[in-house]
C-alpha cells in the first residue's frame, strides 16, 4: 500500500490524541500519585461519620497513605463501618488511632492516623479500635448554646430544649467544645 | 355550516400530528437499519482501511483547528468565571479542579460533540445527499459494490475514531487555556492550581468516562450525519433540509444522551 500524505496528518492526529490523553492521565488525574498499589484492609467503627465518603484520604501525619474502600452501616451496633485500604509499605501498630477530619472548615472529610506505641502492627482485616467521630457542626452548635444559658441563665438562651443539648454534650465529650465557647466569655 | 369546518380543521391538525409522528418513527426505525447495516458491512470496509484514513483526516484532523481554538477560549472563560465565584469563598486555588473537571466531564465530550456536528456532520450529510441525487450511490450497487461498505461505514468508523481524540485535546487545550488565565493573569499559585486538580481528578471516574462519553457521541453524531444524507430526497433542496436536521437532530442526541449518561456514571 502506496503512503500518502493523508496517512501522515491523520498518524499525526491520532499520536496527539493519545499523547493528550496520557498527559491528562499523568499531568491532571492523580494516576501517577494515588498509585497505591498493593493495599490492606483494616476496618474502623464510628458513631457519626459526617461526611466521609468512599475514596475519602486516608492520611498519616498529612501525607495520603490510603483510601476509605467501603462505608456499609452495622444494624446491631448501630454504627458505621469504614474499611480503610492503606497502602502495603505502612505498617501501623495496633493501638492507632483514627479520626474524621475535615479538611479547612467546609472542606472534604478525611480519616487522620495517629500511631500508638504497640509493637504488633495492624494486619488485614484488624479493626482499628480507637476512634474519633467526626465533629457535627450543629451539635457544636448547640453545645455552644448550652454552655452560654448554663453561664447566664437569665438571658433569652436559656429557653433552648435541653433534652437535645444534653444527648450532644454526652455524644461529644467536652475536649473541641471548651475551645470553642473559651472566646466568647466576656 | 361553520361547526362542520370546524370539524374538518381539528381532523386536519390532528391527521398532520399523526403523520409527524409515525413519520418519525418510520425514519427512526430506519436509521436503526441503517445503523445494523452499517456494523455488518464493516469487516468489508476494513479489508480497504485506507478509506477511513481518508475519512479520519476529512472529518478528524481538519476538524482541529475549529476545536482546539474553540477548547482554549472555553477554558480560559471558565477560568475567568470560576475566579470570580471562588474568590468569594477564599478558595481560588480550587480553579485549577474547576477548570479541569467541567472540561473532563461535560464541556470537553459536549462542545466537541457540537462542533463535531456543525463542522463534519454537515459535511458527512450533505456529501452523501449529492452522492444520492447525481445517482452515484444507484451507480456503485450497479457495478455491485455496496455503498454501505464503500461510502457509509467508513465514515461512520472515522467519526467514531476522531470524536475521542478531538474531545481529549479539547480538554487537555481548555485546561491550558485556564492554566494561562488563572496562573499568569490572576496570580494564582501554579503548585496549588496543578496539586489541587491531580488530587480532584480521578482517572477512571473523571478522565475515562469522559472518553466514554464522547465515545457514545462520535456514535451518535456520525450515524444521525450519515442516516440523513442516506435518507436525504434526491433534489438541492432535500440535500440543504437534510443538512439543517443533521445539526438539530445531533446537537438534540447528544444534549440528551449526555444527561443519559451523566446520571449513569454518577450512580455507579
């Protein structure tokens, strides 16, 4: 078969369209730095996971490790089961903490892990014990609330349903909140 | 009597409903048969690859110009209207995501699929509508040389190779084009514009549902451009008609497939 100058252009359409599409893959997608390749699951139950949704980040000291794989709800405990797929190079030990982040303050949700100090480390198919929910912001909200009518009680505030306050406090502790109403003291 | 003329007016609309209606059904059934037509003659086409070169380059590489021009305005448009939002949010260095996944997901496969239809989907119709009315289809099939091989399938493979090309460098110029805007002009920090989209865009979700979908397009644009030249009267006047519902019909297909597809892929 006879070559044409035709067959040139359209050799040269076709290179720059698969040229285009691995710079999309390289340059744009994360194909190159997700490339977490072999992974295990570990599994971590939460009361409230907020937001988190599946491929969420899982992140060690702010640097990606892996993925959030699965969300699926456990109808016994009545809590949410979060698979992690962490990346095989990590070994984390044992006793490791996670908790739900959130990224700037509206930002994506992601799972923090804060390593302990056992010497097993986490296998597949282990589940995290130690967990943190993610922070609700109406409960703060309201927790906000109810601090600021325990401290004044004759102001307007006072009226606020404390049924529903006093089920937040509990679901809360009161470690992120103390920051929060510190300010606003006069 | 009036009532009566009354009576003869709403059969008349009504007769003209009915007849648009299984009008369009008739051509709908046909372009299927054409479409079937089409896959089945293919192998034969293929055995003289050489005509969907030419076709590529006809509809495909000529195609460029237009898209590429059309894909660096769009992405720098964007840029410019997402600052504007974003920066009221504090979140500016989020353009670069912005930019790049409104072109990966829709504007990149949908503005080529338009272009595409305007630019060689005319072409393609109003090619095969001359074809028809100087009897150069009834010629071939005369020397028993099937036009469906020699003529249609060809060009339907070449629309079906170009649109995921011309769809992947439409978004790989728009982000360009928004990299130019939001980096030089604006000031935004290229580190954040360039880490920020790779840890948005995923390859699979983003990037290769994107092809997929133009992909669905060249399909349609190619095959709606081929049925109406095929199907076009063979007179100036069907051959222009033909032309003018190629680029209503596709622009209609693909506007519709892609919310089809959209809430597919989004459901997955």
């Amino acid at each position: 078969m006879e070559r044409t100058t035709i067959d040139l252009w359209v050799g040269i359409f076709v290179a720059l369209g698969l040229a285009a599409l691995l710079g999309l893959a390289m340059k744009v997608g994360n194909l190159t730095t997700s490339g977490i390749g072999e992974t295990y699951t570990v599994t971590a139950n939460f009361e409230n996971i907020g937001g988190l949704k599946p491929r969420a980040p899982v992140k060690s000291a702010g640097v990606v490790v892996g993925r959030v794989s699965d969300i699926t709800f456990d109808g016994t405990t009545f809590e949410a089961v979060v698979s992690l797929n962490i990346d095989k190079r990590y070994a984390f030990p044992k006793d490791t903490f996670a908790n739900i982040y959130t990224a700037g303050l509206l930002g994506e949700q992601y799972i923090g892990l804060e390593a302990g100090g056992d010497e097993v480390s986490l296998v597949s198919g282990d589940k995290i014990i130690q967990t943190q929910d993610a922070v609700v912001l109406e409960k703060m909200i309201s927790q906000f609330l109810y601090n600021k009518a325990s401290e004044s009680p004759e102001e307007g505030v006072a009226k606020t349903d404390t049924n529903s306050t006093k089920e937040a406090d509990d679901a809360l502790g009161s470690n992120p909140l103390d920051a929060m109403t510190q300010p606003a003291k006069p | 009597m009036i009532r009566s003329n009354i009576l003869v007016g709403l059969v008349r609309i009504l007769r003209k409903i009915g007849h648009n209606f299984s009008d369009r059904i008739w051509r709908l059934g046909a372009g299927a048969r054409l479409f079937g037509l089409t896959l089945a003659y293919s192998g034969e086409s293929f055995r003289r690859f050489h005509l969907t070169i030419r076709e590529v380059y006809f509809t495909g590489v000529m195609s460029l110009i237009i898209v590429l021009v059309s894909a660096f305005f769009v992405g720098m448009v964007l840029a410019l209207q997402g600052y504007y939002t974003l920066q009221k949010y504090g979140s500016s260095e989020a353009i670069g995501v912005l930019v790049a996944l409104s072109l990966l997901r829709e504007l990149g496969p949908v503005v080529t699929a338009l272009l595409f239809a305007g630019r060689a989907g005319t072409a393609i119709t109003a090619e095969i509508g001359l074809m028809k009315a100087t009897e150069q289809l009834s010629a071939m099939e005369m020397m028993a040389v099937s036009p469906i091989a020699r003529v249609v399938a060809p060009r339907f493979w070449a629309g079906v190779i170009a649109m995921p090309i011309l769809a992947t460098l439409f978004s790989m110029v728009g982000i360009l084009g928004g990299y130019l805007v939001a980096v030089p002009l604006i000031g935004v920090d290229a580190g954040a514009f360039w880490s920020q989209m790779q840890a948005n865009v995923d390859w699979r979700f983003d990037i290769l549902n994107g092809v997929i979908k133009s992909l669905v397009f060249g399909v349609a644009c190619t095959m709606i451009a081929l049925f109406e030249g095929y199907d076009a009267p063979p007179t100036a006047e069907g051959v222009s008609r033909a032309t003018t519902r190629t680029v209503v019909t596709s622009s209609l297909a693909v506007l519709g497939l892609d919310f089809a597809l959209t809430s597919f892929m989004i459901s997955m």
